[in-house]
C-alpha cells in the first residue's frame, strides 16, 4: 500500500513503519487527509459496513472508505491522536488486502524459533504475551498480530507493523513457516493437546481480524481457515507465566512427527 498526504502526517508515518517498506508495487493507494475541527460522535454514530470488496467505517476520531478492487481508500482523521488512529484504520486496509489474497491478518502472537513459527492465541489476558516475552533465543513477529499466508507446502507467518506501546513490537520483515499454533490457557501445570479439526477451526475463526464480522465473506473465509486447520496442527496449551511451556511444545513437535 502508498500512503498520499501533507508531511506533517507522512514524516512521523514513515518513520513508524518503515522497516516494513518494500519495492513491490503498491495495490492499494491511500489518500490521507486530517481535519482540525472539533467533532463529537456518540457510540451510535459509529458504524462499519462491507461488501466484498468495499469497507466504510465512521469512528470517533476517523471516517474513511476502502475500495480494494478499485485500488483506492480515502481516510480523514479530526483527532490529535492521528497517528495513532492511522494505524487502526491501516490494521482494516491490512485485513482486507490479506484476505482478496487468500490471507489472513491473525490476532495472535507469533515466534520464530529454530526456522520455524509458533503462534499463540487467545482472547486478551490469556498469555499471548506473556508467551512471547518468555520465549528465550526466538525472534518476535509480533504479540498481537501476524499476518497468515498459505505456501507450496504449508502457511507462513509474517511480522507486522501493528503494535501498541506496551506490546513487543516486531523488527522488520520477518517471515517462517508455520510448525504449530496454541490456543492459550492459563494454568498452574503447563499442558499441550491437540484439539480436533472442530475446535481448531473455531478457534482460528474467532482469531480472524475484520473479516468474521461479514456474512457475505464467510464461504471463503471457512474455505482457508479450513485449509490452515488441513494443513497446521493446532493444540490447547497450559501456560505458566515462564519458559516451562518450551519443553513440552518440543515433546508435542516430536510426538507429531513420529510416524
């Protein structure tokens, strides 16, 4: 995606996501444009709506439209906090360009640890991250969301740019093959079961970012998440708020992997 506007709002943007910029050609321009004045909206004034390929959405900061076949989205910000509301709004465009593409933008937080991906998932307070902050010589993708891409042998997860200031942020670019996904449960004794294909595909619905809340995505949207359910192993792990997990996910991979 390209980013169009006056540089007061493109200088600090550039400096935030920059080490995810890339030479592939943009498929989404994005027209940005801030207005000064005041404006107050109740929680009934905001509302969302998509069809296919077309997300408008008025919030209390921003008002916008994304129009993913036509290559273009126009967003206006009244905050203070434009920066800040940018990068919610870019998490929409985001989702929805994964998911013309056949991916997926994922709310779970991803480690890659000896080549290989690990994500964990969960509603907030679970431990997503809490298991990334205890997940010695791994490189973090990002403790909140990953981007989910299917490849010749299976799915990779790649690193965002999408974090808050108390979250691990990510470091550029990173990507690695998928090796198992977590559904997260805090617990005294750490634990880790392989669910059944049912429980897997909930689980991998209800951590899809944007794109459940529309009916008229849902044949495709089961159409890939039951393909990452094929394809990924998918377990319920007990976590302890240290290391302790590491160990049993290594003994899980290698019981897998025995014929």
């Amino acid at each position: 995606m390209t980013l169009v506007s006056e540089p007061r709002l493109l200088s600090p943007l550039y400096q935030r996501y920059r080490p995810f910029a890339t030479d592939v050609p943009s498929q989404l321009i994005i027209q940005l444009s801030l207005d000064s004045n005041e404006r107050t909206l109740t929680p009934a004034d905001t509302s969302a709506s998509y069809c296919f390929t077309t997300h408008r959405f008025t919030s209390a900061h921003s008002t916008g439209q994304i129009d993913i076949a036509g290559g273009q989205a126009q967003l206006t910000l009244f905050a203070a906090t434009a920066i800040a509301d940018i990068d919610y709004a870019l998490r929409a465009v985001y989702a929805l360009l994964a998911f013309e593409q056949g991916c997926l933008l994922f709310h779970a937080a991803g480690v890659v640890k000896a080549n290989r991906a690990y994500l964990f998932l969960g509603p907030s307070g679970t431990g997503k991250t809490t298991a990334a902050r205890h997940s010695p010589d791994t490189l973090v993708l990002n403790d909140d969301l990953v981007l989910l891409s299917p490849d010749t042998d299976g799915w990779l997860a790649h690193a965002t740019p999408f974090t808050n200031p108390s979250q691990i942020g990510s470091h550029g670019r990173h990507s690695a093959p998928i090796a198992l996904i977590c559904r997260l449960q805090p617990a005294q004794t750490v634990d880790l079961v392989r669910q059944t294909p049912a429980t897997a595909l909930a689980n991998i619905l209800a951590s899809v970012i944007l794109i459940p809340a529309h009916l008229e995505a849902s044949p495709r949207l089961f159409q890939i998440a039951r393909s990452l359910v094929q394809t990924v192993p998918l377990g319920r792990l007990s976590l302890r708020p240290d290391p302790s997990f590491w160990p049993v996910i290594q003994t899980f991979m290698q019981e897998q992997e025995t014929p």
